[in-house]
C-alpha cells in the first residue's frame, strides 16, 4: 500500500472523528440556553441591522446542520433547530452565517473568488472521476485526457483551500459581533467558540483531503 493511499485513509477516519465530535458539541450546546434569549432567527435579523444590511432575508430550512448564506438569492438559512431554537449553538451558527452575508457585503475577496469557483465546480465534482478513469484506460495512448482529469481534481483542491479562510473569517466575524453587543457572555461566549471552532475544523479536514487526493492520482500518473 502506498504512502499516499496510506494519507488518505488517515485523512478520511480523522475526517470521520471530527465530523462526530462536531455532532456532539452541537448537541450539547443546543440544550444550553442564553441570557439574551434570542432564537436563530432573531440573532441573524439584529446582526444584519446592525451592519446595515436591508436586502437579505433570513428563512428556514429543512434538515441538521444545513444552514448556509446564499448570495444567489441573498438569504440567510437556518435549519429548523436553529431558526426557532434560543441556544447557544443556534446563535453561533446564526451569527457565522451573516458573517458571509457581511463578507457578501463587502466584497470580502476569498469569498468572490469562491463563488465564481462554484459553476466550474459544480461541473467538475460530477465528471472529474470518470474522465480521470478514462485517462488512465488511455494513458498510452492519450495521455493528455488523464491531465485534464488532473486538473479537475486540482480545482476542487484549490475550492476547498479557498472556503478555509472564508469559513474562519465568518466565525471571527460572528465571536466579534456577539462578543461586542453582549449577547453572549462569558461561557456563553466560550460555549459558542468551541463550536464554530470545530466546525472550522471540518473545512481544515476537507482541505486536507482534496489536496491528498490531487497528490495521489498524479502519483498514479507518474507512476503509469
């Protein structure tokens, strides 16, 4: 077995690891409530006003751990626990993702480079698997295919490298805002940073993932 299958396997059981003990912290910080009393939704609402964002909505969505910033549309959305539920998970995750509203709003650079990643990703994810197979079928023969499929790979890569900082950026801008207007405080404010720290964590893994993959199938390359 290779080294660098070898780095995969790690990266995926780590990844595993981290995505479980993410499971964990915001569960028990979701049966923690806070002074302020504010749910999800109330946390995102006062965090727009208070950076002077009118035009973004803050909706509901089905599912755990599915809240996201879409700048399509410009809504904040926010799984149904959060959304209606005055914790201290909820208002980490609320406030993290008018961070990106905020980042949209100002024209935060990493997350402009994303977005405009996500249609060539979108397109990549699906197809980058199959034509790499394809080159490596036709290796001797039309090595150049492989090398496409390479790049394909090489994209998701640099994606995944991109939403690093941009995750971390929403989570300092989130702590910064809650921290500031008093609505979490002490282990509140403790309890919130544990949780977006792991989340972060997540995207950590992620990267480390695509970056492992994009070295291991070059490696077959060179190898073939």
């Amino acid at each position: 077995m290779s080294v660098d299958y070898i780095i995969i396997i790690v990266i995926a059981v780590v990844g595993m690891i981290v995505q479980a003990r993410l499971q964990s912290v915001f569960a028990k910080y979701s049966k923690v409530p806070f002074a302020a009393g504010l749910t999800g939704r109330e946390i995102a609402e006062k965090m727009l006003r208070d950076n002077g964002i009118t035009d973004v909505k803050v909706i509901s969505t089905s599912g755990q751990l599915t809240d996201h910033f879409d700048p399509r549309n410009k809504t904040v959305n926010l799984s149904e626990p959060v959304f209606n539920t005055s914790s201290v998970a909820a208002a980490a995750v609320a406030a993290h993702e008018c961070g990106h509203a905020v980042q949209h709003a100002v024209g935060y650079a990493p997350l402009r480079m994303r977005s405009a990643l996500v249609p060539a990703i979108t397109f990549t994810s699906k197809f980058a698997i199959f034509v790499v197979i394809a080159g490596l079928l036709l290796i001797n023969t039309f090595p150049q295919l492989f090398w496409i499929g390479i790049g394909m790979i090489g994209l998701s890569a640099v994606f995944a490298l991109v939403t690093l900082p941009v995750e971390i950026n929403a989570s300092r801008r989130a702590m910064a805002w809650l921290t500031d207007n008093g609505v979490l405080r002490g282990d509140e404010r403790i309890g919130a940073s544990v949780a977006l720290r792991w989340a972060a964590n997540t995207y950590v893994v992620a990267a480390l993932a695509a970056v492992a993959t994009l070295i291991y199938y070059i490696g077959i390359g060179r190898r073939r």
